[in-house]
C-alpha cells in the first residue's frame, strides 16, 4: 500500500471529509491500477473472442425448451427423409439403370450426392448442436465449409441439368461426358474454396439461431461486402441466371430435346421450382445482411427457417424423382424384387396324393 506525505496526513486531520489532494507518491499506484484494468480487459476480450471463435455454443439466448424438441423433431424428420431418400435414389440410379431413361444423369447423379452429404453431415450436425447446445472446433469449421460446398453444388448440379436440357447433350458421349465431369467438378471446388476463406480469416463461430456454425462479421463491412458479392456472384447468381434462361427457353419451345417426357430430366421444372422456393429465406437473410452497416445479422427467426427450408430441400428431391413414372416403377420392382426373394415361399417338390 502506498505511504501519503506528511503534509497529505495533516490536511485530512484537519479536513477529514475534504477530498485527499493528489500528491506525487499516488501516481504509481494510479498507473498500476490502470495497468491492472487494461489486463482485465484484454484477458475479457480474449475470453470472449475464443467464445466467439471457440463454438461452444455458450450465448445468452437460448432456445425455450418447447421450441428446442420442435426443432429436434423437424430436424429429425428431415435427416431421415434426406438419408434414406437419396440411398434409395442412388440405389435405384445404380442398379436399375438401362431400366429407366435418364440421358443427363451425371448432374442427377452430383445433386444426389449433394443431398446425401447434406443429410449426413449438415443436418446430422445442427441435430447434435440443438442437443448438446453448440459445436466445437474443428468440427464448427469443417461444418461452416460443407455446407456452403453442398450448397454451391447442388445449385451447379441443377444449372448444369438445365443446361443439358435445352441443348439435348447427353451425358453418354465421349467430349461431352469430360465436359459435364469437369462442370460438376468446378461447382463442388468453387464451393470448397469460398468456403475455406472464412475458415481461414477466422470468421466461423456457432450460430444459435442457424443451429450451426455460420459466417459472422465483426469487423470489417467491406470485408463482408468483398466476400459476399464474390461468392453470390460466381457461386449463386451465376448458375441462377443460368437457371433461369434455359428455363425460359426450354419452356418456349427452344429445347433440342424432343424426347423429354418419359425421360427422368422431365422432373427439372420441379426440381427448380422447389429448390428456388427452400433456398429463399437464406438469400433475402443474407440480402438484409449486406444492408445492414452495423454488420448486425438478420432476424433470429428468419436464419431459423432459412437453415429448415434448406435442410428440407435434401429430402423433397427424391420425392421429385419418383414423380416419374418409369423411375418410380423401377424403384418398387427393385424393392418389391429384393423383398420377394427373402419372404415368398419357393417351390422344391410336388407330391401326388391318391384320396
């Protein structure tokens, strides 16, 4: 404890409630106390940014608890309708295939794909996180990047679907089999990379309201301005313009493609049609993002149902799929088939009986 002087001690005998005048002996205790505070502070900010960072999920709002066993319960459902829905389609893909018509069957082929992956981990992910309340690192990142990867893939794989539709390209020959393998291939990288940037840049942290790890911006706007009018860009408006043109013409009557009815790419319109419609709440929350200078994020409920609709677009496709009638009927031969051969009784011999 520092010591006063002796003229400080005989002006508080004489002014007991006069404030103590400063005097040279207080400055160094006034610089450590300051010092002190300053310690405090950092070791708060660095506990808060390793919170932000470290993804366990430790925020004060929560979910009320009616509303957490809802969400495990959607999620749930959706988990299972993506996971079982799309081995069924691959499995039907694969082993009824020549069965079917399906020329353009490498994007079907990179969007199921897609979907299953979305299930397993990204859906599969938000359940544990709504359970356990958070995500950890490293899992919290690995998450962050699949999911933009599988978004951006799904929507390249539909892109290029469209695409194959209008100019009536199979995906059997030769050049433009390579083609199309490249095309897939660049929608599924592009993802991968802008993904990594916000990993990298440290930008990732768990999101309550997304029941995942998501892109949070504290900093810089023009950071998020740069980022996200670059990957919305190459990796969205792009194939959505895509999207859009060859269904315009494709629906005009400009399509190469005359046999297009009993053929699978017949489901396109509604393959379209549903994942514009589950992918809108996550481009107008992150529009209301890029409007916002403060870099607050948008409503809590919006980025909620922006992560369910996505989710529940991974599950509505293979639904899509058996809209057709030859997929459809070879799937339930397939099934109805493998279910014969291990429940229907099998003839072994035939004894003649005299009455």
């Amino acid at each position: 404890m520092a010591k006063r002087d002796d003229a400080t001690d005989a002006y508080a005998a004489t002014s007991p409630d006069a404030p103590i005048p400063p005097s040279s002996t207080n400055a160094p205790s006034s610089s450590f106390g300051a010092y002190m505070f300053e310690i405090n502070k950092e070791d708060k900010s660095s506990t808060m940014s390793e919170g932000a960072n470290g993804t366990a999920g430790l925020e004060s709002w929560m979910w009320a608890e009616a509303e957490k066993w809802l969400l495990v319960s959607v999620l749930g459902l959706e988990m299972a309708m993506g996971v079982v829905g799309n081995c069924l389609v691959l499995l039907v893909k694969l082993m009824g295939r020549g069965q079917f018509s399906c020329r353009y069957w490498l994007p079907f082929m990179s969007l199921t794909l897609s979907d299953l992956g979305c299930s397993l981990l990204i859906i599969s992910g938000s359940l544990l996180a709504m359970l356990t309340g958070g995500q950890r690192s490293p899992w919290c990142e690995v998450v962050s990047l699949l999911k933009f990867a599988f978004i951006t893939s799904s929507i390249g794989s539909i892109a290029i679907l469209c695409v194959q539709r209008l100019m009536g390209v199979a995906s059997t020959g030769s050049f433009s089999f390579v083609v199309m393998v490249m095309a897939c291939l660049s929608s599924w990288v592009t993802g991968v990379l802008f993904g990594s940037i916000p990993v990298i840049y440290t930008w990732i942290r768990y999101d309550p309201a997304e029941m995942l790890c998501a892109v949070f911006w504290e900093s810089s706007y023009s950071d998020m301005l740069v980022y996200i009018l670059c990957a919305f860009s190459i990796c969205i408006f792009l194939p959505f313009l895509l999207i859009l043109l060859c269904s315009l013409l494709t629906a005009v009557g400009c399509s190469r493609d005359d046999d297009d009815e009993e053929d699978l790419s017949s489901v396109t319109p509604l393959l379209v049609a549903v994942y514009l419609l589950c992918y809108t709440p996550f481009v107008v929350s992150e529009l209301i993002l890029l409007g916002r200078l403060d870099l607050s994020p948008a409503p809590d409920w919006l980025r909620t149902l922006s992560s369910v609709m996505s989710y529940l677009d991974c599950g509505l496709n293979p639904l899509i799929y058996c809209s057709n009638q030859d997929f459809r009927e070879v799937g339930l031969a397939l099934l109805w088939t493998r279910r014969k051969s291990f429940s229907d009784p099998v003839l072994t011999g035939i004894t003649k009986l005299n009455l």
